[in-house]
C-alpha cells in the first residue's frame, strides 16, 4: 500500500494527518509512505523527524492508493487522484458539495472522519473527539487569560482573591475537559447540557451540575419538548448562573447543522462587567447571537471571544491524536499490507462519504445532489 500525506492548503489549518511515531506503526502494517517536503511544518515537525521514521519525504510517486488529509482536498488534488484511491480526512459535506461532487465523480473511496460512528469500538477513530477534548482544554486557558482577574483563589498578605466562577454550557466531551481544565486552575466550576445524563460526569471532574429543575427526558431515552412554563423556569435559571459567572464557555453544537443560539442578547447585556464568552461554536455560527466567527467582540463591558479552528492552535498534539485515530481506522483496512475493505463492517460503512461513483451518506447525499 502506498500512502501519500500532503500539506495542508486550507487557510489558518496547521495540523498535519501524519505524525512520526505513527508512521512507523504504519510502515509495520506494510504500508510505505510517501510526505509533501513541508507538510509538518506549521506543526513544527520538521521532514528529517518523517525521514528518521521511515518517511519517504517527497512529491507523490505514481501508483498511491491511500491518503490522509485533515481538511478535504482542492478539486484540483481530487483530479489528480487516481479511481479508487482510499482518502481519509475530514469533509463536512453539507458545506462541500462541489468537493463532494468531485469526490463522487472521480470515484474516490472517501471516509470523512466526522462520519465515524460514536460506538464503543469506534472510540480510538473518534476524531471529532480527539479534536474536541483539545478545544475544550484551550477554551479553559482563553477563559483564564481573557479575564482581567485570575481563576483560583489566592491569599496574599493583603487579602485574599475570590475564585472566578466558570459555567460551561454544553457538557459533551469539549465541554467536560474545559471543566476539568478550569477546575485544575482553581476557578469554581459549573456545568450545564439538555442531557441531564451528563450531570454524574460534571461532578467526576469536580462541577457543580446546574439543575434547571425541568427534566426534559421523555419516552425511550430521548428529549421531549417543553413547555413554555417549563421553557421560562430553564430560561430564569440559566439566566442567573450565566450572570453571576465570570467565564461562560459555550459547546452545544448539532451535528450537520449551525449551532443552536443558547444565550440570548438580553442574558449577554446582563452578565457582570469584565465577563467573558468563550464561544467554541463559532464554527457552526456560534452559540449567541453576538458572536463573530473567528473574532472577539466587545458588547459593553462583556467580552466574546469566537477563535476558529481551535485544535490547530495545538497543532501538535493536534495533529498526534488525529494521525492516532487515522491508524485506527486503517487497521480496520489494511490485511497482509493490502488494502481488504470490509464492506460489512459498521464503521467503515457508517464513514464511508464517496465510493465506486456514488455518494453513500445519506445525509451528504441530500445536502448535495
Ligand atoms: P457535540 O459537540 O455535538 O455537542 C456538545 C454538547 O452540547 C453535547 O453534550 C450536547 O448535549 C450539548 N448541547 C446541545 N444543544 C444544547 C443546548 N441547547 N444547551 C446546552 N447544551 C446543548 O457533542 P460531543 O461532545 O461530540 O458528544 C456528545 C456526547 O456523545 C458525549 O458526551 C458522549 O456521551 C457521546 N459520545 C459517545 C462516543 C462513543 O460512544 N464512542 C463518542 C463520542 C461522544
């Protein structure tokens, strides 16, 4: 098998789809590997750690059947990809029809990272989670530093300081590590999500579950509606935690669709002056109505901060659990260093994007044909 591993090409993305140590584990697979001079540079991976590993660090050679990519390819790339090339990387079709289309046309076999199933054996191929628990530690520390005051409680000998108070909205896996984060930096932490099964979890890393007092749990597991009483009692007391807070960190996201507004205006032009919003939703639009994707505004004395692509600030460690999961997945692939794809496997059948001329996700096929 010949894996070919480019450089990035989107604007702001740092991360690389490979790393060294998993290249070696790769090339034990009996895969050879073949990396774009410079992919790794904005990660700070220089090419001789790729060479040292085993790395053939050159333009593609003819003949490659599988590669790993971050972010989706240009048409361009796609056109030059031979049929039946295996490509890994994150697509995010509903916002990539043309790509997409072209994926479908020159008949890749594409397997979009963000279409991995959440089931207990998919766990190590979880990208959306690798890159999620390092959005939620970074949203801790942009909390701490965005504040003018600090996070724990300090003594000094002229006083003490308070600590600041953190809700985080949005509980997920983003969500409980920025808790965890900001627990271990002393600030008093509090977590909030319309799954209330999530509560014990916000205490194992020391929260404090905000308990609306409405449970929204319905029949067979899933939410129902509320009430507009119910609706107003969650309101009034979500309105106050997000007011007494120093730091709100917002992570509710729905897949495959803008993220939901979850503070409103009036609760913003409420909150204490020097407060801040760390918005980790700004990719999908973001969790207030305020926010400005990829930038900080100030609404009076309340601070909103909206970075995008959040796990490229953590490049490398970024680019290591996703280069992890990617292995993972081609395990699932690769027998007897032959690529063997088992067209039986849920995994592999849950992520599979494009392949032998035809769009295999239902939801991606809609967006896009
Ligand atoms: P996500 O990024 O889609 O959403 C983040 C969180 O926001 C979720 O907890 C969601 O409930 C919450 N949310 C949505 N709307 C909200 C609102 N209006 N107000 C408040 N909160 C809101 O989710 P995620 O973090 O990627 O995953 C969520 C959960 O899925 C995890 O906590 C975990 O339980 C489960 N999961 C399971 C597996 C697995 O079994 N392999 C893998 C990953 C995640």
């Amino acid at each position: 098998v010949q894996l070919f591993v480019p450089g990035e090409t989107r604007l702001h993305e740092k991360r690389v789809a490979l790393v060294p140590v998993v290249a070696e584990k790769l090339t034990k697979l009996g895969i050879e590997i073949s990396l774009q001079p410079g992919a790794g540079e904005a990660a700070r991976i220089p090419d001789a750690a790729y060479e040292k590993a085993g790395v053939r660090v050159a333009e593609p050679p003819a003949g490659v059947d599988l590669v790993f990519r971050v972010q989706p390819p240009s048409i361009e790339e796609i056109e030059q990809m031979k049929p039946g090339t295996v490509l890994c990387c994150f697509v995010y079709a509903h916002r990539e029809a043309p790509i997409v289309q072209a994926l479908r046309d020159h008949r890749i076999t594409c397997f979009a990272m963000e279409l991995v199933p959440r089931i207990t054996r998919a766990q190590a191929m979880d990208a959306l989670s690798s890159q999620a628990a390092l959005a939620g530690y970074y949203a801790a520390l942009l909390a701490a530093t965005n504040l003018n005051r600090i996070l724990p409680m300090m003594t000094t000998a002229v006083g003490s300081l308070r600590p600041a108070r953190i809700l985080v909205m949005g509980a997920g896996v983003a969500g409980l590590q920025a808790l965890a984060t900001a627990k271990r930096l002393g600030a008093i932490v509090e977590g909030y999500d319309v799954r209330p099964e999530v509560k014990e979890q916000v205490e194992s890393v020391g929260g404090k579950f905000v308990d609306t007092g409405v449970s929204a749990s319905g029949t067979g597991g899933y939410a129902r509606e509320l009430t507009s009483e119910e609706q107003a009692k969650v309101d009034e007391v979500l309105t106050r935690h997000i007011q007494t807070a120093d730091a709100v960190i917002t992570t509710a996201s729905i897949p495959g669709r803008p993220s939901p507004k979850i503070i409103s205006e009036s609760q913003i032009r409420g909150m204490k002056p020097g407060s801040v919003i760390i918005d980790l939703a700004a990719e999908g639009g973001g969790n207030t109505p305020l926010t400005e994707p990829g930038d900080t505004v100030e609404i009076g004395p309340v601070t909103i901060v909206a970075p995008l692509n959040i796990p490229s600030h953590l490049a490398e460690h970024a680019s290591e659990l996703y280069s992890r999961n990617l292995l993972a997945l081609i395990g699932l692939m690769v027998k007897d260093g032959e690529l063997n794809i088992d067209w039986e496997d849920e995994v592999l059948t849950g992520a599979v994007l494009t392949h032998d001329g035809e769009i295999k996700n239902e939801a991606a096929r809609k967006a896009v044909e």
